[in-house]
C-alpha cells in the first residue's frame, strides 16, 4: 500500500501518542470457526454494532510490541514470540477464538513492513505495534460473541512518561485494586486497564505519575503499576511480584529479569514483594514495552513520602535499561537470542 507520508512527524519529540499511519492489518471470524487470513486496509476508522461483546461485555484483548531501527541500519522486532504466546493466553481466557502463533507474528510482520517507514531513527523511539482483539458480534445476554475482528495497527513513539530524565513519582492506592488473582489480571485484557483509569486519573489529578496497585488477597503485597510490572531492588536481591495470577507477564519483566540474572549478576526472586520492602528498598523501577525501565524516586504510601536512594547512572535500573536497549538497538551482541531481523541491511 503506498499511500502516506512521514513527512509530518517530528521524529525529535515523539511522546506516547496515536500517529495515524499508512495501514493496518484487518481479519476476521466467523461463527467461532478458525481465523479467515487477513490482509493489509488503509489506516481507519471502523464500524461496530452497538450490541458488539466488546462494547458491552469487555471482550477484548490487545497486546505491545516494537519494532527497533538498529546499529546494522536494519529494523528488527524484539521477542515477538512472547507477545504470540501471550496473546493466545489471554484469548483462550477472554473466550475469543484463539489467535495462534504464527498468524499473529504474520499479522504483525505484514503491518510493520507495510509502514517500515515509520519506524523512527535509531536512537529517537521505536514503532510500537499494538495488535488487539476483538468480539464484533452482538450479545445482549452475557456471553461469548460469534464474530471477532483482529487489527494490528502501529504507532511512532518516543518516552511513555513525558518527562523521561524525571524519576517516578508513585501513589500506592489502598482503595482500589487493578484484578484478583484469579480474574483476567494475567491476561492483557482491555478490562485490566479500565480498571486502572479512575485511581490514575485521581492519582494525576494530585501530581502524581501512575498508581501502585496492592494484592486484592493480601493488601500486604505490591502488584503492579497501572501501564507496567515493578521491581524493588536491596543490595544484591532484586524481587518482583511472582505471576500469581493478577499479574502480567511481561516481555520486558521477562528480559530484565534475564539480563539481571545472567549479565549483571544480581540475585533475582519472583516472591511476594511486601509493602514494608517496598519502602525500605534501594532502588525501585518498573518495567514494559511501553514504558521499558523507568526508575521511581518516591513513594507515596499513606500520605507519607519515601524517597527512593539510588538515581543516575549508578543505579541498577539505568544499567538494566542501557544493556536492554543495547540489545534492542544491536549496540551490543545479543547473547539471548531475542533479535528478529524484518528488513535486509
Ligand atoms: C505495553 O507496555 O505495551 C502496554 O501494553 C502498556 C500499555 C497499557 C501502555
């Protein structure tokens, strides 16, 4: 498809925002039968019946990845497959018929080949590529809907949080939670996020960046943010909540957690992590596609303020975040296997 230009974005101050793009990757099914082969539509708008299972159940389910412009001036999508395997999860659980692997890495190579124009310049942000799900079907009763859309669609985007050389400032929220642990908290469902957006928006309102989640079982343990997973590092010991249900998988949770086990050294336990850790610990960041690893460098906590020690290139998280985007920018030999090249050098 060769309509669209790049000529208007200014690839020196992307944000995380939606640039319209050439084209999207559209597919359907019918019936709870297997998925018809998609292809690639012009970037748009799309009609849906009131009654859709998305708009009035929630039955929908996305996922995020990017795609890098490297060091070898090729593009590359960094660990893919993860996001394929995360995506038949939380479809099986949403009741969606399940997208397989190798369709949904086909729909997203499709989709970033068709705008690899827009893929910013090494060093400037990546291509997010959000692919998402969808039951198109009408229900009135609660129940699973007979026809489902898929589109993958991608964006520009530079820093999630606007200000990306400011450390977190983070609010923990005891009244409300983000998902139980036997809810969809472990699938990367649109409901997941819906939940989100009144104490992130409250938290905001207060000057705040994002919103710590608590275990809906035992308010004692740290979840997640709203947008990402955390980390909560002590001398040597880096914990994360273990995925114990409410918690997502993360691609990059997954990477960090290799990179600080096998290059950095650092002893890594997905454990529960108490509130009391939490706010006794040295360095605290969270991590996400969109997000990648950003540091934190205070905690609100009950009205009380805890600064966050350790910032700037001696903490732990910037270390994470530079052999991280090392990886991801072929700056650096890739020992884990995570690169897949799309275009030629
Ligand atoms: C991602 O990191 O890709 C996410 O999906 C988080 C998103 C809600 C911005």
């Amino acid at each position: 498809m060769d309509s669209g230009s790049i000529d208007f974005i200014d690839w020196d101050n992307l944000g995380f925002d939606v640039v319209e793009t050439r084209s999207m990757y559209y597919a359907t099914c019918h019936k709870k039968k297997e998925w018809e082969e998609g292809n690639i539509i012009p970037y748009g708008t799309i009609e849906l019946s009131p009654a859709a299972g998305v708009l009035n159940y929630g039955q929908g389910v996305f996922e995020g990845t990017k795609a890098f412009r490297t060091m070898k001036d090729r593009v590359i999508l960094f660990r893919p497959e993860l996001n394929a395997t995360r995506m038949g999860s939380s479809t099986r659980r949403l009741c969606i018929p399940e997208i397989g692997k190798d369709f949904f890495l086909s729909a997203i190579e499709q989709t970033l080949i068709d705008n690899i124009d827009y893929t910013p310049p090494l060093g400037k942000g990546s291509l997010y590529i959000r692919p998402i799900v969808w039951g198109t079907g009408p229900a009135l009763g609660v129940k699973p809907v007979d026809e489902y859309t898929f589109i993958v669609f991608v964006s520009p985007v530079g820093p999630y949080f606007k200000d990306n050389k400011k450390r977190l400032n983070l609010l923990v929220t005891e009244d409300y939670h983000r998902a139980a642990p036997k809810g969809i908290g472990n699938a990367k469902a649109i409901g997941n996020y819906s939940a989100s957006l009144l104490p992130l928006t409250r938290a905001k309102e207060s000057g705040f960046d994002d919103v710590i989640f608590l275990n809906a079982s035992n308010e004692n343990m740290i979840d997640e943010i709203s947008s990402a997973n955390l980390f909560v590092l002590k001398g040597n010991i880096l914990k994360t909540p273990h995925l114990g249900g409410s918690i997502l998988p993360g691609v990059t949770r997954d990477s960090v957690i290799k990179i600080a086990d096998k290059i950095m050294n650092l002893k890594v336990q997905e454990t529960d992590v108490t509130i009391e850790e939490l706010l006794d610990a040295d360095e605290i960041f969270c991590t996400g596609t969109a997000v990648v690893v950003t540091s934190v460098g205070n905690v609100s906590f009950q009205g009380e303020d805890h600064m966050i020690g350790i910032a700037g290139e001696r903490s732990k998280a910037e270390q994470l975040k530079k052999i991280l985007l090392g990886i991801q920018q072929e700056e650096i030999e890739d020992p884990f296997g995570w690169i897949t090249p799309v275009s030629a050098p």
